[in-house]
C-alpha cells in the first residue's frame, strides 16, 4: 500500500495530532491553529481544514476496522437508538444513532426524513457490521416498530420512559462540537464528520485496562511525545492544555 503521507512537509505525527485535537475537542481551525503555534509547530487554520478533510475519514476507518474485529468477539447486550434534529443550510435534518449499553457510538446515520426507511437503514447498517443484539432500546417513535418488524426483530424491542437515556446523553458531545464549528452546510459533510467524530470519541473515552486494549488516546500520547520531545516542550502540560480546550 502506498504512503498516504508522500507528498506531506510534515511528519504524519503531527499530522495525526492536529486531526485528533479538532475531531475530538470542542475547537475551530483557528483554536487549533494557535495551539499549535504556541508549541512551535507553525501551520495554518486552512492546514488544519485540509488535513482534517483529508486524513480525518482515514483515521477513523483505521479505528472502526480494529474496534468492530474487537466487538465481534462479545456477544451484543443492549442497543439504544434515537435521532435528533440537526439544522443543516436552514433546514432541518436528521441524525440517528446506535449505541451500545456502554455509551459507544455503532453508527450514525443522516436523512432527510424522519420515516421508517431511514430507521431499517440505520439497523440493517449496524446487523450488518455487529450482528444482533439481544436487547433493541428505542422511543416511542412508530417508525421504529415499523422497521423491526421489518428485518424481523420486533420480539427483542423495549420501549419506555428513561431506558433510552444512554443514547440521548450520547448527543451531548456532538452537540458542543456542532457548536464550535458554527454548524453544517451540507446533508454530506454532516454525514463524515458525525461518522469520523463518533469513532475518534468512542476511543477516547477511559476504559478499564484489564478489560480493553490500548486506545486511541494512549496511541495519540505516543504521537505527542514524538512531536514535543525534539521541540524541547513538555508532554504533560501540550496533553493537559488540549484536554482543557
């Protein structure tokens, strides 16, 4: 396989720092760009809108591919789904999301309507890649009852008041993200950033380490340490300053 990085100044440690610090934390192109530049590490905001675009997908394809030949190994407790409104260009859209009895994000999935078709496309997408679980978790949307008739797992649905917390507190991270970036312009870069924002906060969130491998934050503060050392900085305050951003 060819280099992706061949034609890059910049080593793909650094690379990989700055999609991480925007995917993962609650900052624009700008607050990245100065970050950076108080480190010594002198890039531009349009840079890091590059890079992002470019190596963002690649990296959380990497990290869905390790995580998925993970979970497939455990059998599938409990699933929580649910959709909220995302206004995208001045109009209202819809992101529906998996989760896990864990709070890690399955799937996300954008449409333009809120229907039965989009909910048998979010659950044929996530079977597809998990297999089934044993447990189902929704609203009281009708277009969910409709959809697991459909793929014929009607019997392992539940519906009731507060079983669905874990996907609706599930939003909370991307809704700060949202924020941050002033929203989306289009139904596509809506789809690919909660796709690749959902991989790279799956991975950083701390895990038990007799239960789970190392994850992308360990692998992210390998990366750190290789960009600071030569530049003379501290690890541990470059870390702490991004965790507080």
């Amino acid at each position: 396989m060819s280099n992706p990085f061949r034609y890059f100044n910049s080593s793909p440690e650094v690379i990989r720092l700055v999609v991480m610090m925007y995917v993962r934390y609650p900052l624009s192109l700008r607050n990245v760009e100065d970050l950076l530049a108080d480190r010594g590490i002198d890039i531009c905001y349009e840079t890091v809108r590059f890079w992002w675009n470019r190596f963002g997908p690649m990296f959380a394809a990497e990290v869905r591919k390790k995580r998925i030949a993970r979970m497939r190994g455990y059998p599938q407790w409990r699933w929580h789904l649910d959709e909220v409104f995302v206004k995208v260009n001045g109009k209202l859209c819809y992101l529906w999301r998996a989760v896990d009895h864990e709070g890690e994000v399955l799937e996300s999935v954008v449409t333009a309507k809120r229907d039965k078709a989009a909910a048998v496309k979010l659950l044929k997408r996530i079977m597809k890649k998990y297999g089934g679980p044993r447990t189902i978790v929704t609203d009281g949307l009708r277009a969910y009852s409709a959809a697991m008739r459909e793929v014929g797992k009607a019997d392992r649905q539940e519906v009731g008041r507060g079983f669905n917390n874990r996907a609706e507190n599930s939003h909370q991270p991307f809704r700060r993200r949202e924020r941050a970036m002033q929203r989306f312009r289009s139904m596509k870069a809506l789809q690919k950033f909660s796709s690749v924002h959902a991989q790279v906060h799956n991975h950083f969130q701390s895990r038990a380490p007799s239960d789970h491998p190392p994850s992308l934050q360990a692998e992210t503060l390998c990366h750190i340490g290789r960009v600071a050392r030569p530049r003379g900085l501290n690890v541990a305050r470059v870390w702490a300053c991004c965790a507080t951003r």
